[in-house]
C-alpha cells in the first residue's frame, strides 16, 4: 500500500511541473507540424487516387460494353499508376501513425523513469524512411500521368509484354 502511494506521489512529482510539461509540448510541436504536412499530402494523394479509380472503372466500363479504342489501351499504364498512388497513400498513413506514436512517447516519457530518447528516435527515422519513400512513389506516379498519350500507350504495350513474358516463365 505504501509502495502505490509512493509509485503515486513520485508520478505526480514528476508531471505537475509546469516547466516539465512545457518542454514535452514544444518537444512535439515539430512532430505535430509534420502530422499537418502528412496530412495535407494524404489530401492530394487521394484526390489524385480517386481519379484514377474512377478513370480506370470508366474505361473497364467501355471494355466490358465493347468499346475498345485508344482510351482502352492506357488501362495497364492507369493501373500502375493506381499502384503507385496507393503505396504512396499508405507509406504515408503510416507515417502519420508513426508520428502520432512518437507524440504519445513524448508524453508518456513525463510518466516514466526510464530514457526512451533512442525509441523516438528510431520512431523518427522510421518516418522519414516511410516519406521519402512514398513521395517517391507520388513522384514517379506523377511523372507518369505527365507523359503523352502516346507514350502512356507505348508504356501499356510494355507492361503488357512484360506480364506476358512473366506469365510464359510460369508455364
């Protein structure tokens, strides 16, 4: 009983600093602007997945009622693109939750004795590694939404062969 009233009066000691609990605020202010960046990226990242979902039912739609022209041939090139646009979409989700996990950490550590600064840290890192991924990935899928329909065209072919190809080395 002695030992919980002493587990209770040390945990209060340690976070009723007004001082204490300043530092953690501003400790997580970069990582709480970084969440805001995230989450205007995840904005634009989506919009550009919604397009993509909705262009490629569109064009399936045509496929399926018999319409195959020029517009059918990109549909491979959409699709990578569609793959790149939600990888992207999802390294970046899971930055965000790595962050929102280093602002709790921040926080618990007024709580808690032991250091937990190398935690925040490879947290950190982590979400760095998961960004620089996915804004390439965004990169790339907007390079590829940059080229001509002819090159979007010539690109489908390719992916095409290639799936063929892969498709022949299984058999």
């Amino acid at each position: 009983m002695l030992d919980a009233l002493s587990l209770t009066g040390d945990l209060i000691e340690r976070t009723s600093s007004t001082v204490r609990v300043q530092e953690i605020v501003q400790l997580s202010l970069a990582p709480v602007f970084l969440l805001a960046a995230i989450g205007a990226m995840l904005n634009v990242m989506n919009l550009r997945l919604t397009w993509l979902f909705d262009r490629i039912e569109f064009i399936e739609r045509r496929v399926e009622d018999g319409v195959e022209d020029r517009l059918s041939e990109e549909l491979p090139a959409l699709i990578q693109r569609q793959r790149n646009a939600q990888m992207a979409v999802n390294l970046s989700t899971s930055a965000a939750l790595t962050i929102c996990l280093v602002v709790a950490i921040l926080f618990i550590s007024a709580f808690i004795e032991p250091r937990i600064g190398t935690l925040v840290a490879m947290l950190w890192i982590a979400t760095m590694f998961q960004l620089s991924w996915a804004l390439a990935l965004f990169f790339r899928e907007t390079s590829l939404a940059s080229a001509t329909a002819r090159e979007r065209r010539r690109r489908s072919r390719d992916i095409l062969a290639r799936k063929r190809k892969h498709d022949d080395q299984l058999d």
